[in-house]
C-alpha cells in the first residue's frame, strides 16, 4: 500500500464543500434568472419566486464559506518568484511534460491564479449584488449604478464559472487530487511528483 500525506483537515474540507454546494445552488439560481433559456433551472428550487428569493441567500453564504476557507490556505497561495518561471514553463505541462517544470510548492502558479480569481469575482459578485437586492439594498443606489452593477455582477459570475469549470477539470486530470480533498490524504508519489517543495517541508527536508 503506497504511503499517505494528509493535505487538508477536517474542518478545510467540510469548509471546501460547503462552499462547492452553495456554488452549485447560487449558480443554477442565477443562471435561471439570467436568461429565458435557463429558466426551466427553476423547477428545482420550487418555481420562479422561489429561484429569485433563494439566490441572492445561497450567494451570500457561499461568500461567507470561501471567507473562511480563503483564510486557511491564503498563505499557500502568495505569488513567488519560481511562480512566474512555471508560468514561463507552462506550455511544456500542456504538452505533458511536468519534468521540465520548475518545482512547485503546496500550489502550483495555475492554482495559485485560479485562488485569486475566485477571490475577486466573489468580491465583485457580493459588492454588485448588494446593490441590485430588492427590496432591501436596490433603492440605496441610483438606477444607472445598478445598471452597471448587473453587468459588473454577470461578468463576474461568468468568470466565476469558467475558473471553477478549470479547477475541476485540474483536480481530476492530476489523478489522485480529488483524494486530497475527500478523504484529506494523498500519496506519497503524488505529492513527490506534482509538489516536491511541499512534500519536502513537511517531510522534514528528505
Ligand atoms: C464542485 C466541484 C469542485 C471540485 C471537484 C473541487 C476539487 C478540489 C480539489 C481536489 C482540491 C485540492 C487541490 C490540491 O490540494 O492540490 C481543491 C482545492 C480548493 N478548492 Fe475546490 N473543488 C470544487 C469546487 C470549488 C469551488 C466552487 C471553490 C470556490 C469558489 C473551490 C475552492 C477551492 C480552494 C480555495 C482550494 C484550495 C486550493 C487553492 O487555494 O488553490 N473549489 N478543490
């Protein structure tokens, strides 16, 4: 049996799906409010009312969950100077060949863009959508800011969805990623190969 690293506690994981849920449900919400063609998404939250009254609660939480999960891993996700060399490097990953890649540490440059992403359209998506939440926020703002916040809002709820669509598809193309964050480990060859610094620091320096 190959040896297992734990990578995330209990609480970072409980936190992580809280706010993948809360992603799925603000998500399908908003998407069924946005356009007529997405609108048949309602019938799972109990009809068009419900949709409208619901989304702006699930989004609020999901922000309240990242908050929380955000400030367990921010110190893991600052830009260094190998980041930009494996920024550099990234073509040669794209075309499968991770040994020439500069060595990573917990996050790779990819995670560490797609961490800071999430945190700025979250931020946008919670200050826009504020300002257009009827009927206790809307009427504090005049009627072409909250144009703009709409627009502001469905950009990056757009964004948003296109980062988590390349998070998930990076967890399960690094085979034995999604281990990290279900059962909280990951082998010791995974973390060898993908995160030789990390492995290293908390090995103890082997
Ligand atoms: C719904 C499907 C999702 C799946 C399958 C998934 C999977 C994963 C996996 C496997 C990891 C561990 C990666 C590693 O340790 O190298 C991870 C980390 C993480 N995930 Fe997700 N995730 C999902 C949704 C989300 C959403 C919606 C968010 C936030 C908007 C999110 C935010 C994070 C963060 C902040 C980390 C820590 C890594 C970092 O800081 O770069 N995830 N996820």
């Amino acid at each position: 049996m190959a040896k297992l690293i734990q990578r995330y506690g209990d609480r970072t994981r409980l936190n992580h799906w809280f706010v993948a849920i809360l992603f799925i449900c603000a998500g399908l919400t908003g998407l069924a409010v946005f356009h007529p063609s997405m609108y048949f998404l309602s019938n799972l939250f109990g009809g068009g009312q419900w949709t409208r009254i619901l989304h702006p609660f699930f989004g609020l939480l999901m922000v309240i969950g990242f908050v929380f999960l955000f400030f367990q891993v921010v110190r893991d996700n600052f830009w260094t100077r190998e980041d930009t060399q494996w920024v550099k490097h990234s073509p040669d990953l794209l075309k499968g060949d991770e040994e020439a890649m500069p060595p990573v540490g917990k996050y790779n440059a990819g995670q560490k863009i797609v961490f800071w992403i999430f945190g700025i359209s979250l931020l946008l998506l919670l200050v826009t959508g504020f300002m257009f939440w009827r009927p206790w926020f809307a009427e504090l703002f005049p009627i072409p800011v909250r144009r703009i916040a709409v627009l502001v809002h469905a950009i990056s709820a757009t964004v948003l969805i296109i980062s988590v669509i390349i998070h998930i598809y990076a967890a399960i193309w690094v085979k034995g990623s999604v281990g990290a964050m279900t059962r909280g480990t990951v082998s010791e060859g995974w973390a060898r190969k993908h995160h030789p610094l990390w492995y290293r620091k908390i090995t103890g320096g082997k």
